[in-house]
C-alpha cells in the first residue's frame, strides 16, 4: 500500500504541472454603440456596450484578471489602447480581442468602425500585431451588423487607419461608401491566417448578420451565450462551439456563430474541469 501511495504521488507531481498549467490570458475588450456621434443617428446600435459589460463581467466570474475595457473608442482610444495592449503581451501569453460594433468587409478584407463613426480599423493588421508578440490569438468579433452606411452619398470619405506600432503614428488611406456598398452583407473570412497561431469567432457566418437584440442595454444573442459560456470550466473549443449552439436556436437558425483558423495547444480560459471526463 506504501508502494503504491508513493507511486501515486509520483505520479500526480509529474503531470500536474502540464496538466494544469495555463497560460497567462490577456484581454483587449472594445465597443461602440456609436452615443457620441450627434450627427448620425443611423450609426447607432442598441447593446455593443452592454454586450462588452456581459463579457467582462463574465470573465471576471471566470477569473480572468488581465482584461481591460474600452468604450466609444475614438482612433485615437485604438492607437493607444492597442499599442498599450500588445506591449504588455510575453512570448508565453495568449491574447484575446473581443469587438462588439459595426464592421464592414472591403474587397474580401475586415475592418472595425471607431466610434468617430469615419474611421475603418483592419483586423488583419491586429491579428498580425497579436500573434507576433504572443504565443496565439482569440478574436471574437461581434460586429455583423446591418450595413448602417448603405443608403448615405456614395462619395462619402472614410479612413482607413492602420495602428502601426510602439512609434505611435496612424498609417492613413481613404476609401468612398461605394466601396462598402459593393461588399455585401456581414463580414468575409480572413485570408491571412495560415502559418497564425490564430483563431477567430464571429458572432454569424460570412456575409449573413447578427442581430442586436431585441431589448437595449440588455445584450445580443450572441454576447448573452458567449457570457454564459466563457466563465466555465472548459476548453476554448466546448466554448465556441456551446456558444454557436445556443445562439443558433435562440435566433431560430438566423444566426450561426462561425469559427476560423487553430491554436495548437488547449486554452482554459476560466480553468481546467476539476475532474477529468471519462
């Protein structure tokens, strides 16, 4: 009996440091619901913020410690508050970036809108800024929404501002509304993931639309699902995929939450089951 106690000892002292070993998880947390923008009226939207209160609230429920919230970001909030962000990250981390506002896709490629309601944020570019400084990337992007732009002057100017880095300048080009309009609904699969450590949720299927929810201030379908999942115990694959699962049957089949791209290790965002699963 004293063997076999020693060799369970043994044991449990060798492969509980992998076993249960997790990486540290830092998380970037914008949202727009565009309430600054006096001028448009039509940008406006219903829950991003309460959608981004949803998941911090969750997370810290979770015990995930190292999140940060930034709301109405101007481009200005993206230029520091990403920068600050990504600089923080160690090779060993795992960065996570959830988004709720408008997103528009250009000629196949993702772009955020900043609370100045003119200025367009690539996600590839942050993607590619998250994975070179830490060891793999989440994206969860609820940002599928009506086309809100679609019926102004097609020769309306908006910026695209790509966030270049520590120097802390804006790279700067210019695109019209009739380059939205071509576009179509909804957002387009990233094309630039292979080789990333890398994986993107979005909260519907390319070129379909999430909704926003039916009452203000009280969260998407999609958030709500997402905040009940994120603070259990499980893997990041049983999260996405619960998530798509009961957003799915709450829209009745509307709305499909849809995964891109892999990480090549487990993430336990809020911790590992206390007992293993048969």
């Amino acid at each position: 009996m004293i063997i076999r106690l020693a060799f369970l000892c043994l044991a449990v002292a060798l492969i509980s440091p992998i076993q249960f070993a997790r990486a540290e998880v830092r998380v970037l947390v914008m949202a727009s619901n565009y309430d600054l923008i006096d001028t448009d009226p039509e940008l406006l939207l219903a829950n991003p913020i309460a959608d981004a209160d949803l998941i911090v609230s969750a997370m810290e429920k979770g015990r995930l410690r190292n999140v940060t919230l930034i709301k109405e970001p101007q481009v200005e909030d993206w230029e520091d508050g990403f920068n600050r962000f990504v600089a923080s990250l160690a090779p060993d981390d795992v960065a996570m970036l959830y988004y709720a506002g408008h997103g528009f896709q250009i000629e196949g490629r993702n772009y955020f809108l900043a609370s100045d309601g003119v200025s367009l944020i690539p996600l590839d570019h942050l993607v590619q800024k998250m994975t070179e400084k830490a060891q793999g990337a989440i994206i969860v992007v609820d940002a599928c929404r009506n086309n809100p732009l679609a019926d102004k002057d097609g020769q309306t100017t908006l910026g695209i501002r790509t966030i270049t880095g520590a120097h802390r300048s804006i790279d700067t080009e210019t695109i019209t509304l009739n380059d939205i309009k071509k576009a179509g609904p909804g957002l387009a699969q990233l094309g630039n993931l292979r080789g990333l450590s890398a994986v993107v949720l979005f909260s519907t299927e390319p070129g379909n639309v999430a909704e926003d929810g039916d009452k203000p201030g009280k969260g998407s379908p999609f958030a709500k699902a997402l905040a009940k999942e994120i603070k259990k115990r499980q893997s990041l694959d049983e999260m996405m995929r619960k998530t798509a699962i009961k957003v799915n049957r709450k829209t009745d089949g509307r709305q499909s939450p849809w995964r891109q791209g892999d990480l090549p290790f487990d993430v336990f965002l809020a911790g590992m089951r206390a007992l293993p699963i048969p």
